[in-house]
C-alpha cells in the first residue's frame, strides 16, 4: 500500500513539472509571431542560456535570425523520438566538441518552411529541443561537456 501511495506522488510530482498544452500554445504562438516578424528580440528571449556554451548561444541566434522571415508551412510541438535521444547523447557545439543540453528536454519543435523568390522557392525544415524551466518553456541551448 505504502509503495502504491509513494508510486502515485512520484507521477503527481513529475506530471507537475510538465508543461501544460497552455503553455505549448503560448510558446508556439509566440515563436510563429517573431519568426514571422523577424523579431529577433522575442526569439532570443525563448533560448534557454544559463549555463550555456557562449558560442552555441551565438550560432542559434544567428540561424534564428537567418531563417526568420519565411513563411511557415507548419509549427509544433511534438515527443522526442529514441533516435532524439540518440542524438543528443552525441552532441557537439557548434566547434565540434562535445555538448550536452543545459535542461533536459521535453519535446521538440518542429518548424516547416518555405521561401519563394523570383528564382523559385525553396522549403526546409528545422528541429529544436525544449525543456522547461520555472514555469516557462525554452529552446535549449548546448553547454560544453566537461
């Protein structure tokens, strides 16, 4: 009985740290609202930087702001895959060495996007890990290995 009731406040705990689909929205609306508007500000504001790697927080806010501006074809917030998880035991920062996220992550958000010019258009994708940190979602930002 004991281990059951112990059992049961371990999953009310964990789930209390779980960001809410509230929150998603607000997270995800906030991100297709400055990507679209190039607001560089509002999408640094998302990065999550205590304790990350200065550099890899330069390089996220510069492929940020030079993918910012495209039309998104799609936004979202989605579970990290076993292969996810494979990846990020074997990051690196963006100088090759090896990295580890400063939160651990929730989810993943997917961005879908196109860019159409007189040259014709061009469409790609991005992936970014996001954890949660007082309350708030991030995108996670890599710190050195040590």
């Amino acid at each position: 009985m004991r281990l059951g009731i112990a059992f049961a406040l371990a999953c009310v705990a964990l789930s209390a740290g779980a960001a809410t689909p509230a929150q998603e929205k607000t997270f995800v609306d906030t991100y297709r609202k400055a990507y679209e508007a190039k607001d560089e500000k509002t999408l640094a504001s998302l990065l999550y930087t205590n304790g990350a790697d200065p550099a890899a927080v330069a390089f996220y806010k510069m492929m940020m702001s030079a993918e910012a501006g495209a039309k998104m074809t799609s936004i979202g917030l989605v579970e990290i895959t076993a292969d996810d998880h494979k990846r990020i035991e074997s990051m690196q920062s963006p100088d090759g060495k090896p990295a580890k996220l400063v939160l651990p992550p929730a989810k993943k958000l997917v961005i879908k996007s196109e860019t159409r010019n007189a040259n014709g258009s061009q469409s790609g994708s991005s992936e970014i890990f996001v954890g949660e940190a007082d309350g708030k979602l991030y995108i996670l930002v890599p710190a050195a290995s040590r």
